[in-house]
C-alpha cells in the first residue's frame, strides 16, 4: 500500500495532509526518513510527526447531527471538540466542517481516503441547508440567491461570484438551498449581501446521504448503500 494511503486509512489525517507530512520528511519507516514514493506492509513500522500510526482495517462511517456549539476539530486542546463530543472508542476524524453556530449533518470517519472525494469542489457535490432569516424573505431575494452572489472570500483575499443554485422558499422567514460549492461562510454571507441575516442554519443533506430524523447531538453508522455511494 501508498504510504499516504496507508497513514490516511489509519485515520491519522486526510491523505493530503499525509503528503505533506512526507514532504516535509516528518515520516519515519522502520526509523528511516520515508522517501516520496514509498510502499509499505502491515508490519512496516510507520511514525508521522513522533506519532506510531496503527493501521485498523475496520473503518469506520458516521453521521453526526451536530449541535449549535460543537466545533469541527479533531485538536483535544479545543473546547467543545466534535471528537470529545462524539466520543467514539476508536480514532476518526471529520469531513470538512460546519461553524461553530451551525447544525446539521456532518460525516466522521477513520477513513482517509474519502476526504478529497466529498471534498473537492470540481466534484460538484451538492450540500442542502434549511435557512432561517431575520426578516421576511422576498421573490427578488430568493431569485438573487439562486442567480449568484459576489461575496468576499478571505482565501482570495477578494471577491468571488457564487455558482448559480437552487433555492426554495419554505415560509417568511425560511427556505432551503442546494450548494455544490464550500466556501467559508457562504450562507451567512450570501444573506448578508442583501442585508439579512441568518439566524439558523441547518445542514440536511450530502450528497446522497441525508440527515433525515436524527436527532440533534445523536449519531448513527452509514448503510451498506451510503457507504458504497460515497466511493462513486
């Protein structure tokens, strides 16, 4: 197996992160500075940053509905860490994230291999939120959504122009929308271009997998089916 491969499957960080690590020749095989293109064995001794990596062949896929609060880090140094909050017996780590102040779906996993797959923006996958604002919402608001916002993205360190998307008013106050982009804040920010505010925000769904009637603050394994479609 890979060497990044083998670190990501431990759950140790995402594959990604593994080549870094590798890169930056913080990776030990049997005491030896592991080269870039490296392969190893079950029994190949494997340090990362002067952490022993234990390779687990049970992996592990979990949905979280996380609660307002809970912060999406795997740092124990971090108060209110989802991984202290879950607390699950063996090592895994999350999905990319939500805000602090966001709820809603989240996946936990101990398998690397699937970060860059639900990750990449050129994947397109698409991620639906339920929407709370603080004024009524009007036909324009909801047509200037779904047409694209220009909104500021601190990685450019400018402005960048949402993808058109779908939006469905619920109620005054609520709608839904579909992303198949992840840029920080883009809710928050997409609503604050029009003067609202969003005062709760829930994500309900990825991809294929929905959050359905879990409760808040509950987690569950994925089926067979979730764990299958993710690898598509």
């Amino acid at each position: 197996m890979r060497l990044n491969q083998y670190i990501s499957s431990s759950g140790f960080c995402s594959r990604r992160q593994a080549e870094r690590f590798i890169t930056a020749e913080k990776v030990l095989v049997n005491g030896e500075i592991a080269p870039h293109v490296c392969f190893v064995e079950d029994h190949d001794l494997v340090v990362v940053d002067g952490h022993k990596i234990k390779h687990s062949f049970n992996k592990v896929y979990m949905i979280l509905n996380k609660p307002s609060g809970i912060i999406c880090t795997a740092s124990p140094d971090v108060v209110d860490n989802i991984i202290d909050f879950v607390s699950y017996p063996e090592r895994i780590f999350p999905v990319g994230r939500l805000d602090k102040e966001t709820e809603g779906l989240i996946v936990l996993t101990n398998d690397g291999s699937i970060v860059n797959e639900l990750m990449k923006e050129e994947n397109n996958h698409e991620k639906e939120y339920i929407v709370t604002v603080d004024k009524k919402i009007t036909d324009s608001f909801i047509e200037d959504l779904s047409n694209g916002v220009e909104i500021y993205n601190p990685r450019k360190k400018g402005t960048t122009r949402t993808n058109a998307c779908a939006v469905v008013q619920m109620d005054d106050y609520t709608f839904r929308i579909t992303l198949s982009q992840g840029l920080n804040r883009q809710i928050r920010r997409m609503c604050r271009r029009f003067q609202y505010t969003v005062t709760h925000l829930k994500r309900i769904r990825i991809k294929h997998i929905h959050l359905g009637s879990l409760e808040s603050g509950h987690w569950r394994f994925l089926t067979k089916e979730e764990i299958a479609g993710l690898h598509r």
